[in-house]
C-alpha cells in the first residue's frame, strides 16, 4: 500500500533565557562502584537537563549555586543535590527498594503500587516497544498473567485479548480499552506502540466496578507520554524488515496430483481420471509463486518531542505504520499524530488538552487459500488458441475443473479499500482549592469518517461457472461523533499520622452517535479506474442509510483507607443508566469491595526484612456489567430484502427482531483471593491469585419460536442462564546484576475453567459453527461435537465385527481403510445420538516466559508464549486428504493414506465416491492437539551514549515468531475463529482452516535521542 497521504502540523516553541551559567560536571554510579549510563540530570526550576554516558559522566549548567540538581533512573531512588559553590559532584544512587512506590493507574485515579487492593497489573511502555505490531495488544502475549491474547494474522488485524476466560457467549469478549481516561471502545488499532507509556490491566471486579456497564471482560488503562520538565529532547524510533510467508503445506506436482486421484479413482472402481500421469512431469503451475510474495515489508517509524518548563509540558509524536500483505497489492496503513501539552497556571489550576488526529487505510484479497488448493495443472492463462481477442484484461485466465476459482484472476479484479479519518480531542481543567481535595473534569470529542469503496468487473473465465456478467460498484460513507464528560473531586488526608483516607465522588456522561449512506449500482460503461463510481452505474442502482445513537449516564464513587500502611480498605460503587434498555431496567448499580493485609509492615516481621521484603494478602469482590448489545433492541424491527419476478427486482419487507421491553443488563460476580511478595531485595517478586467470576442474566439472541407465526430467521434478544469461570493467575519474576551484567527473568502462568450453570431451560442445548459446536449446562461453552473417529478398518474381519447385536453391519458403506465411527450409547446404531464431546478450544494453562540480559552497550530481549491442553479443528484436512474433491493434494497423499492393512491408521483410504462420509461427517478425525509454544520475539540490541553529537543512538535486530513448536498440522495454531458478525465469537471458537497466518518478520531497528 503506497504512502498516499500525510496530514498533519508540527508547531513548537521552546526559548531559554540564558543568564550567567555555572558549568557542573561529575559521575554517577551505584553503590558496587559501578558506573550509570543514561540517568537524567535536571536543573530544578530552568529547561536544563542532560543524560550520563555510557562511563556515568555529565556535563550541566546551573544558574546559581542555589540550584538543586535531580538525578533519576528507572530502578533507583531519586536524588536532588544542591549545587552550592561546587563545579564537580560525584553521585551514588541507591537501588529502589521496591517498585512498591511506583505509580499505578487505576480508574479514575494513579495511586502507589503499594495501595493498590485490587488485582491490577501494570507493563510499561517500554517493554511494549520491543516488538512492531500494529495493534498493541500482541505485545501483551505472555507478559501478564491473566491474560490471553491470540493473534490473528493480516495487516489491521486486531487479536483477541480474554482477561481470566470469557463471561458471556453470545457478545463482544474483548475488554474495554480506556486511553488517558477516555473510554475508547474495544479496540486499540488506532495507537501506536510508541505512544504509550503504560498500560495497566484490571483484571478482577475489584478493579474494574469503577467502569461499570462495560467492564465484563476487564479493562485496560492506557497512559501515553506526556511531557517532562527539562530541555527540549527529540527521539526518533524506526523498525523495518520483512514478513515471511512460505507454502505451509507440501502440496503435489502435477505428475503426484494426477497419481493421486488416479488412485482415488480406481478404488472406487473408476478408470484413471488422468490417464498417463507421466505425462504432465515438468509442467506443474507454480501459483504459490505466481501470487503470494515470499516477503512483504514491514515499517513503523515514529518522531517525538518533548520538554518543558515548570509551567508548561509537551510531548509531540508523529508515528507511521505500514504492513504490506503477502500479495503485490494490498495492506494497511496508519498515521496517527499526538499532541500533549499540559499547564500549570499556580498551585491551584492545571490544565491540559490533547489533540490524537489519524488515518488509517485497509484492504487487500484474502483467498490465498486458492494457491494451495487449486489443481497444478490448469496453466494460469487460457491458450492462444482459445482466446478471440474480444475478451477483457479479466477474462484471459484459464478456469481450473477444482472449480477452485483462479485465484490469480481474483487477486487482478480484487477493488475493496477503506479509508478511515478521525480526530480526538480531549482536554482536563484541574483545580485544588485547599490542601487535599483535588477538583477536576476532563472533556474528550471525536468526529470520525470511514468511507469503503468496492468495485466489482464484468468478466467471463467459464460461461457456466466462474464468471460475472455485469459489473458493480459501491460505496458506503459511515460517519461517527462522540463525546463523554467526566467530573471528579477527590479529598485524601491523613489524619493522626496513621489513618490514611481518600474519598472521590464524580458522575460521567458519554454519547455515541453514527450515521451511514450507501449507494450501489451496476453496468458501468467500462472496467477503468476514472469510471468506478456509482453515478456511472446504468442499471439496478440502489442506495440506504441509517442513524443511530446510544449513550450511558453514571455516577461514580470510591472510599479508600489505610492504617498505618498495613491494613487497607476500598469500596467503590458506580450506577449507571443506559439507553439500551426501558425505563424499568435502565439503570443498575455496581459495587466493589477490596481489602489487603501488608504483613511484611507488622512489628513481628521486622527480623526477616533481609529475606522478605513485602508480604502481601488481598482479597476482593465486585459486580461488572455488559450491555454491548445492538441499539433500541426494545424494539421490533422490519428487516429489508427482495426477491425477482418476470425478471425484475421487487422489494420487500419481513419482520427481523422482535421486541422484548424486559431486557435487562447482563451481569458479572466474582471474588478474588491474592498473595503479593518481595523476597532477598526484592529480586525475587511476583504474585499467586485465585478468581471466580459468575455471569448472570446472559443477553443472548435467539431464533423466536416457529410456532409464534414469525418467520424462523427472525430473532429475539433475551435474559438467558448464567456461567462461572475460575483458575488461577501466578507471576513470578527475578532480577539481579553483578557488575556490569544485569538480568531478569519473568514467568506468567494462568489456568481458566469455565463452565455453563444453567441456561433458559432445563436440558437446553445450543449449537454453533453449523451444528459442530454444542453448549449446554455442566460444561464449557461451545465443546467440538460430533462423532468419534475410532481408528480406520484394517481388514475385513473388522468391518463385520462392527455390527449390532443381530449382525447388521453399523456402517454397511465402509470398507478397509474406512473411518470406524464409535457407537458411543451402544444401541446398536450409528446415528446423530452418538454424537458426544471430541474436544474442546479453552486451554488449560497459558505461559509465558520473558528473558532480559544487559552487558555494558549489549541487550537482548527474549519472549516465549505458550498455549497448552486446547484443541483446533483442522478444517484443512477436507481439501488436503479428501480423493472425492478436485483440489491439490499433499504430496504423497497416495502413500499416506491407508493402501493396505497396518500402513495407517489415520488417514483414510483414497476414494472418490467417500461413501462412508470419512470427510463429511464431523468427527475426532478433524480434531488436533493445538497446544504450541512461541518464540514472540528475540532482539539483541548495541546502545552509544554521547557519540555523534547524540545523547543516545541504539541498533537492533529482531525476529518475531521465527519458531514454533506444536504437533497442530494446520496453517497456525494461534486460532481464534469464530465469527463476531454472527453472535459466534464462543461458540465457534477453536476453527482453525486457512486462517490468515501470525507470519515470522525480521527487522533491523534504530532508536535514536537527541
């Protein structure tokens, strides 16, 4: 995808007033003697400020000799020094003694670490920045326990993120994503790695009540950068490499392919299908390498400035990111813009106003399927001699007898791109009126506009199948205009030195709104670019459009007390009003309670402050919400289609939802249970969590009852049963350095158990993924359903011991090398009552494994992920192992599948009439193991510190998902599936087919600070 556009402005002023400067100089190292590179030195009150080399050298001017000089680094105390009347100051910094006086978001508020009740775990913005994705997200994967986060391949793609499991089947499971305090919706693909500062997840009802109506599935706090005092420092960040994508499959030559369905054929009692296989040796069609690049380029570059005086800071970031897809046309796009600046007026009044514009542009084929599966025989273009020079530049290609469609053909027509603009603007107004209460409210817009543009030409490959008479064209324009406001005040005071307490009240106010219009059309003139509009179009032409328009009103509150830092207390209540539901179940409240224990401050453990550092004990419970469902579902609606007489296109109407005025918010309990610990410095540190979360009163949508008179497609939105998850979180992490060699090794480990309690009825089932997928109470939602595929016949004795107890055969169409399906109720017959559990898509465990080394200049960064005890359907086995179908083969099929007793006993048979339906009935045979471990990312980097004029210049190289391990034989085993589209997120999850692979990407970086 060309860079096609760039709109954006870069206005700063810095000035310094310079006035008789004193010159300081000196060494910071640590307490083993060691020297520090890279800590920042400020001139407290003036825009000085510096860094130490890579020897702990600094060089800095100071006004006068009553200047204090501040002195900080991630991991250490920060310290102020007076000047006086020295010109040379050495600097020891002490290690922090725990990052229990970090600061942590949580919502509505940034409290110390080491208050936090709740389960809250917070990753900087740094370790975000090791990997270039374009959604942030993925470089979440196996660095919070918790947290489950599956990519899912393709340029824009957004993965999905599971805190502690899912809560409901039938909506959205992705988290609430809250940037700068501004409610953003469920998806973050809007903001750049490289703007972030942290990101903090709330995890537990504790946490996340705050948020209320949409907090089911967890929230994540997003903090971008913000200006900082000092002198004016410019960064610039560039990762730039190439996505590989080979052939996941071995697939058949031609002389194979034509051997392989020879034999399909005659076990069937056919005649070869392509007599004289030699024949085509040397004349396979190479489409893999006729459409799908072996490499597409990768970029993600971003500028940033920042600075400030005491009275004003900015931060201003220009990012771009660009993801080629794996065909020569195609991909995404993105550039965002971030402008921060933040000021303070006197002690009382703070301000600050963001201003986030961006674009981003999409499209691209998906059918990179077709290259694999598509015979290798057919050429590409159609011969000479079938050509009579009256067909257009789309219709030249040849038509394959797989009746899989040319794909190199359909990646030529393919016309389908979005473009998307939006503007954030989002400004604060702080006030403190006595010591301690803290007023302020923060406002935020956004206008947007998405406009998709589809072009489809006329073409004629095969008069009977692949083809399109008519041209079309098409174009929808969707615009949205948001707003939320919020107003908090806080009052926190300690009251007889031990009695810690902080009360914040507040309310919020958020409104959505959107509209879009279409426009279609056909017979335009001709194919050319200049004429795809919809005015050109002569025939059928069409056009629609709708509005729409939500919003919430809450009112917010938090208590908050601590004794003597030991013992801590928490409340928080939120209720809120939608507009979603009726007057009678519009509102609804949600509270949270959460207590901790510090041990580790208790008199009785002062004679182990050498080994335990921090002891810690938690517990919390709280009730979240969900209401992401459809607007107005109160209310019935007339869905729109039509149907052709006399060959003319007459509209009509049917009813599509039916109302139901007692919809009421879906609900989400849960406790949790923790212990936090420091041990030995707090080198070795992490935490064990036990949750359990209820959902209550799940919305679901489902089909209205035939016997109403209604049409059997039209749908109802309904209350329906209630589902528990529980499992455990666990963090572990060691750090150390000995001399110039630092480290750290990090370990997340999470289990989810999710099981249904009920549903609307006693013994209700519900299916998914076309009947493949069953829910039902006692288990875990959405469990594979379908037969058990016992091993293949080998031989004719048992194929007549597979009988009932008069002797009829159970699968009188099976013959060796057939699939023996399982009797599971031992009645005698094989029939959809032997339909049972064969697998289910929820892991058991998720790992992840993060290393860190640092030698001197040196660094290196490695991520594992693991996913373990969850199963994949491989849907790909139909078009690689089935002899009844035209498409490629693997190679060596004929020899793989089962020719003779004992030499398989997994892969059936070559047949090409598949009577025994070893391929169209579900079964255990499609079912894999789709456990796997991910080397994420590797990276080593070299720093300089002071060289070539810059305070900072770092090299990388990395390698993203360049190794896995799993026995899955399909295309990814990172698999989602499901369909959000079609209420299928959970109950079609765990498909795996030719899924968009997570493809392995090298890069060379730059990060430079100046």
């Amino acid at each position: 995808m060309k860079f096609k556009y760039i709109w954006f402005f870069i206005a700063l002023l810095c000035s310094t007033a310079s006035f008789a400067q004193i010159t300081i100089k000196g060494t910071v190292k640590d307490k083993a003697n060691v020297p520090i590179p890279g800590v920042n030195v400020i001139a407290k009150g003036t825009s000085n400020s510096t860094a130490t080399d890579f020897d702990g050298n600094f060089s800095i001017s100071v006004p006068n000799k009553n200047t204090q000089i501040e002195f900080s680094f991630i991991g250490f105390t920060t310290k102020l020094v007076d000047a006086g009347d020295r010109t040379t100051i050495d600097v020891i910094l002490e290690e922090s003694s725990q990052v229990l006086d970090e600061i942590v978001v949580v919502g509505y508020a940034a409290v110390k670490k080491s208050d936090v009740t709740s389960s809250i775990s917070s990753v900087k913005g740094k370790e975000l920045q090791t990997m270039t994705v374009g959604n942030v997200t993925e470089s979440l994967q196996g660095k919070v326990s918790g947290v489950q986060v599956t990519g899912q391949g393709g340029p824009g793609a957004q993965p999905r993120v599971l805190i502690r499991g899912i809560s409901t089947i039938n909506l959205s499971t992705d988290p609430l994503y809250v940037v700068d305090g501004i409610p953003m919706g469920t998806s973050i693909n809007f903001l750049s790695n490289n703007e972030i500062e942290s990101m903090e997840v709330l995890k537990d009802a504790s946490a996340s009540a705050i948020y209320g109506s949409r907090a089911s599935n967890g929230v994540i706090l997003i903090t971008t950068k913000k200006g900082k005092v000092g002198k004016t420092r410019f960064t610039f960040d560039l990762s730039s490499g190439m996505q590989m994508m080979e052939n996941p499959y071995d697939m058949a030559d031609a002389e194979g392919y034509a051997n392989i369905l020879n034999t399909a054929y005659n076990n069937s009692g056919y005649s070869d299908y392509l007599p004289n296989a030699s024949q085509y040796r040397g004349k396979t069609t190479d489409w893999w390498g006729a459409g799908i690049r072996k490499a597409s380029p990768v970029t993600n570059a971003s500028l940033g400035v920042m600075g400030g005086s005491e009275k004003h800071t900015y931060a201003v970031s220009l990012n771009y990111y660009d993801s080629e897809s794996m065909y020569e046309i195609g991909g995404w796009e993105r550039i965002t813009m971030r402008i921060n600046n933040d000021f303070k007026f006197s002690d009382k009044f703070s301000a600050g106003i963001t201003l986030n514009p961006r674009y981003e542009s999409w499209g691209g084929p998906s059918n990179w399927a077709d290259f694999v599966k598509i015979d290798p025989i057919t050429p590409i273009y159609k011969p000479a001699d079938q050509l009579n020079g009256t067909e257009n530049e789309y219709s030249i290609y040849a038509r394959s007898p797989s009746y899989v469609w040319n794909p190199v053909a359909a990646v030529k027509r393919y016309d389908d791109y979005t473009d998307q603009y939006n503007l954030n603007t989002n400004g604060y107004l702080q006030y403190t009126p006595i010591k301690g209460l803290v007023i302020r409210t923060q406002a935020s817009i956004e206008v947007g506009n998405k406009v998709q543009s589809i072009f489809r030409p006329d073409f004629v490959i095969d008069a009977a199948h692949e083809k399109a008479e008519i041209n079309s064209v098409e174009r929808k324009a969707t615009t949205n205009h948001d707003w939320t406001w919020q107003t908090t005040a806080t009052y926190s005071r300690t009251f007889a030195e031990k009695h810690n307490a902080s009360l914040m009240i507040g309310s919020t106010m958020e409104e959505y709104n959107g509209n879009d219009t279409w426009g279609y059309g056909e017979g335009v003139p001709n194919n050319s670019e200049s004429m795809r509009e919809v005015n050109a179009a002569t025939k059928n032409r069409d056009s629609g459009g709708n509005s729409w328009s939500s919003s919430i009103m809450s009112y917010i509150s938090r208590l908050s007390y601590n004794y003597d830092n030991k013992y801590y207390l928490t409340g928080t209540f939120r209720r809120d009003g939608s507009s979603k539901f009726m007057s009678n179940n519009k509102w609804a409240n949600f509270p949270s309670a959460s207590a901790s224990w510090r041990i580790s401050n208790e008199g009785f453990m002062e004679s182990s402050k050498d080994v335990i550092n921090d002891l810690r004990l938690r517990a919390g419970w709280g009730k979240v919400g969900n209401q992401g469902l459809p607007d107005s579902v109160y209310q019935s609606n007339i869905g729109q289609g039509y149907y052709v007489i006399g060959g003319e296109m007459v509209d009509t109407s049917y009813p599509s939802t039916m109302a139901n005025k007692d919809i009421k918010w879906e609900t989400v309990e849960d406790i949790s249970f923790g212990l936090d610990f420091g041990l030995w410095k707090n080198k070795l540190s992490g935490s064990l969590e036990y949750y359990q979360k209820k959902t209550n009163d799940m919305l679901f949508k489902k089909q209205f009852p035939t016997y109403s008179g209604f049409p059997g497609y039209s749908t109802i939105w309904t209350n329906v049963g209630a589902m528990q998850s529980s499992g455990i979180d666990l963090l572990l992490s060691y750090k150390d350095k000995k001399g110039d060699f630092s480290y750290g090794v990090d370990v997340t480990f999470t289990t989810v158990d999710v099981e249904m309690l009920s549903l609307s009825a006693e013994g209700e089932r519900l299916y998914g993924a076309g009947n493949r997928t069953l829910t039902e109470k006692g288990e875990e939602p959405g469990y594979f359903y379908g037969y058990v595929a016992d091993g293949l016949f080998q031989n004719q004795t048992e194929l007549n011991a597979h009988t009932d107890e008069h002797g009829t055969k159970l699968q009188p169409y099976a013959k060796a090398g057939d699939i023996r399906f399982k009797d599971v109720n031992g009645d005698g017959k094989l029939d959809d009552k032997d339909r049972t559990k064969i697998g289910s898509p929820w892991a058991d465990y998720n790992v992840g494994l993060n290393l860190n080394f640092a030698y001197k200049q040196f660094d290196l960064v490695a991520n594992f992920y693991s996913s373990i005890g969850n199963d994949i359907v491989n849907q790909n086995i139909s078009d690689l192992y089935n002899g009844a179908s035209l498409t490629n083969k693997v190679s060596g099929l004929e020899l793989m599948a089962w020719h003779g007793e004992g030499t398989s006993n997994y892969v059936p048979r070559l047949s090409k009439d598949d009577n025994n339906e070893n391929f169209t009935k579900f079964s255990s045979f499609y079912v894999e193991d789709g456990s796997f471990v991910r080397l994420k990312n590797l990276q080593v980097g070299f720093s300089f510190y002071n060289k070539f004029g810059l305070d900072k210049l770092r090299l990388s190289l990395s390698g993203q998902n360049i190794w896995t391990w799993t026995k899955y034989t399909g295309v990814d085993p990172e698999v989602a599936g499901g369909d959000p589209n079609k209420d299928d997120r959970v109950k079609g999850s765990g498909f795996g087919g030719w899924n968009y692979p997570v493809q392995p990407t090298i890069l060379m970086g730059l990060n430079v600070a100046f």
